[in-house]
C-alpha cells in the first residue's frame, strides 16, 4: 500500500512539474513584438532603458506601454503610447514620434568685480562674454544633447556691474543664493530652474579663496529663488587670460557646467519625484559617485548616462537608474516651485 502511495505520488509530482515546463514553454514561445526606429537606438519601456537598441523583439504584456528610443545618429528621442493586444506584433517609430521638448529657464550672471576687505577681482565685458559663449555652448553639447532634445533651454543674461562683497562660508568665500535673492527680488518662484553665477575668483595678487571651482545647492526648492543655483569661478593663476582657460576645459574638462547642475537636481529632486538615481558615495552625492560604476575621467559619460536613464545598476544586472527622457519630459523645477 505504501508502495501505490508513493508511486502515486511521483506521477503527480512529474506530471506537475511537465504541466509547468509546458506553461513556460507556452509563454516563450509566445510572438515577439518588433521595435525599429529610423536609426539605431536605445530602447526605453514604459520610461526605463532596457539595455536593448533597435531593431530588436520583445516581449511586452497586454496592455498599454509607452516605448521609446534614444538615437545617436540625431540626438532625438522618439515615443509612441500604445495599447499592446494579442495582434500588435511591430512598432515602427518615425520621426513624426518625436515630442515637443521640456522648457527650461536658466539665468546666468556674470559679475563683473567681487571684492573681500580690500581684495577686488574683475572680469571685463569682453570676457564675460567669452564666459557666456561657453556656457551656451555648454548647455546645446551637454545639457539638450544628453537628453537626446527632451529639454530646450531658454537662456537669460543679466550681468552684475557694480562691486559685489563676497559672503564667508565652510567653503570660502562666495555668493549665497540669499544674495542673489536680495539683489534680484524681482525673481519670483516659478521664473527659472537654475540660476548661474559666474566671477573671478584670482586677480594678480588678490585672491578670492574657497575650496571649489563649481558649487552648487542641492535643494532648489529649499531656496528663496525655488530655483537650482550653481556658482562656477575661475582662479586665472595658469594663464592671463580667460579665453585660454575656457579653451582648456573645453579641451580637457568641458562638464563643468552640466556637473553642477546636475547636483541640483540629482541629489533628491527627481528621487523624489519617484525615479532612481545612482547610489550616493562616501561624501553623500550621487553625482560623485563615478568611479563606485567604473566610469573614467573626464566624466562626461557619467553625466550622459544620468541624464539619460542608462546608469548600470550595481546590484541587479538588468536593470539601469538615471533620469531618462520620459521624466525629463514631465518634470522641471518651475512646475514644482509653484505648486
């Protein structure tokens, strides 16, 4: 008896085991759905990157989806939201998928002299200009073309003319955001994502001293101004004139301007907004933490792939963190400084 018992027993469990080796067949081999685009590119579902470029197949559940693809070739990004049913077996993207861009405000200050006791340092007109030039060469290379055109930016200048005193902090001297709200009180929230501020920090013997090149805050809507604020200073002491430094950081270490802001908004404003960003390094940042996911200097992939959503996961394999384009296309830091 115990024999037929055990017997019995087996059968069942063999033929439970073949029941369910015949349901994941069934699912496999189940018909792929097609993704192309008209140039290769990286695939996103429902706003996460796949580690997949078209032309690919894919599995995809009944349902509705928003597929998306990143491409190279233009630096555009296309998307369609679509209801995935038994006889979808092709996306086909074009370039008629491409969204209206997020708008972008930035304003950036040039301050002609900033002065400490009887320390003063200048910039003239022409090289703040030159500045400037950088900076909207900066913001089309680095900012618009990572978020494969997501964004667009809309750019205010506002030069300081006249002696601005420098604040005392941990990091030096500087221009708090605070400043910056009492000499502007005509910046309301809501009327830019990121300020900029820009000076000169050594002026032949006068020097301007804090242990930063670029600062940035990380909560831009803690700040008076509810906006992202970015400081960036050049020291001048390896050349008299500006246009060669300019020359070499775009040479060497162009991202200057995209590292900062990326703090501002990197660090706990998208997070917060649900999206997973890389993990933090020793010092609390995301946006240091290049090196923990193996990427080189000068950084510029690092920053690419935050922005775009392709930051390989440390600890699940298959899966990537970042910003991505569809969260790029929903959110800016104005729609929330007035919420």
């Amino acid at each position: 008896m115990k024999l037929n018992i055990l017997y019995s027993l087996c059968i069942l469990a063999f033929c439970f085991f073949r029941c369910n080796s015949d349901d994941e067949k069934t699912e496999i081999s189940s018909p792929k759905i097609s993704i192309t685009s008209p140039y290769e590119g990286y695939i996103y579902i429902d706003g996460k990157y796949i580690g997949s470029k078209t032309p690919k197949e894919v599995f995809l559940p009944n349902g509705t989806h928003v597929i998306g693809v990143a491409m190279d070739e233009t630096r555009t990004y296309l998307r369609t939201e679509i209801e995935i049913t038994d006889e979808v077996t092709s996306i086909n993207l074009t370039e008629s998928d491409q969204p209206e861009p997020k708008k972008w405000k930035a304003l950036w200050i040039g301050v002609e002299t900033v002065a400490h006791d009887d320390c003063t340092s200048s910039y003239s007109k022409e090289e703040l200009d030159q500045a400037y030039d950088y900076f909207c060469w900066s913001i089309k290379e680095h900012f618009e073309k990572f978020s494969y055109n997501t964004t667009k930016w809309e750019l205010v200048r506002e030069d300081y003319p006249e002696i601005l005193n420098l604040d005392e902090s941990n990091s030096g001297l500087l221009i708090d955001p605070s400043t910056i709200a009492s000499l502007k009180p005509e910046i309301k929230p809501g009327d830019y994502d990121a300020v900029f501020c820009f000076y000169r920090e050594k002026d032949g013997d006068c020097q301007m001293a804090a242990n930063f090149f670029g600062l940035a805050w990380l909560d831009p809507l803690a700040l008076d101004i509810k906006a992202g604020y970015v400081i960036v200073k050049f020291d001048d002491y390896r050349s008299n004139s500006v246009y060669d430094r300019l020359q070499w950081y775009k040479n060497n270490d162009p991202g200057v301007w995209c590292h900062e802001w990326l703090h501002t908004v990197g660090e706990g404003f998208y997070q917060n907004l649900g999206s997973e960003l890389p993990e933090k390094n020793s010092q609390g940042l995301v946006i240091h933490s290049a090196e923990t996911y193996k990427y080189k200097y000068p950084w510029l992939a690092w920053y690419e792939d935050i922005i775009a959503g392709r930051v390989k996961h440390l600890n699940r394999p298959h899966e990537y963190v970042g910003i991505g384009p569809e969260t790029l296309l929903k959110y800016n830091v104005r729609d929330l400084a007035v919420k």
